[in-house]
C-alpha cells in the first residue's frame, strides 16, 4: 500500500470534460478538462491511481484518484540574481547614507 488510512495525500479528478464545458467558455480553454486537485486525509489505504475518498482540513469529502502521498510545494522564485542583492545595499546608502538606528 502507498497510502495508509489517515495520511495525507492529494488527489486528482476531471470533473467536466471538453464536452461538457459551458458554451460561453473561451475555445482554448473549452478544448481541456476541467480539473481538480484536493488535499486531504485518506479514509482507507490505497495505492497510486486508485480511487479513494479524502476529507479536507475544512471537513469537505472529496473523490478522486490517488496522485500522492504527503504532497509539498516545489515551486521556488528561480535562481539567485547577485545584480538584485545589491540593490537593497544600494537603497540604503542612498535612502540613509549606509547606516540604519538599531
């Protein structure tokens, strides 16, 4: 089992598809699924791609097929930029000519 009873996990599911979409949504985006993704805790265990039922943090039930278990964010702000950490530097010695009051 990949997920026991309690964990935490996210799930995915299509909940209107291509077909389905209102007439009045833009075609571009008509041509794709509507999707969504919960976090919730799991109320079985369950493996990767079955579907399960989670409840959320807030107490909403969900259905969907399993993605993943203790989900995090792996999104960051890029790179390091050495051009912008001076700018603060430079901020400073113009704004207070270089020093602060503690």
């Amino acid at each position: 089992m990949d997920a026991k009873r309690g964990d935490w996990v996210i799930i995915h599911n299509i909940v209107l598809n291509p077909s389905q979409r209102a007439p009045q949504v833009p075609e571009d985006t008509k041509a794709h699924p509507l999707e969504m993704w919960v976090k919730g805790f799991i109320d079985n265990d369950a493996n990767i791609g079955d579907l399960v039922k989670v409840n959320t943090i807030t107490g909403r039930c969900a259905v969907g097929n399993l993605v993943k278990v203790n989900p995090y964010y792996t999104h960051d702000y890029g790179k390091c930029i050495p051009e912008l950490l001076q700018i603060g530097i430079q901020a400073r010695d113009i704004l207070f000519g270089g020093e602060l009051d503690d």
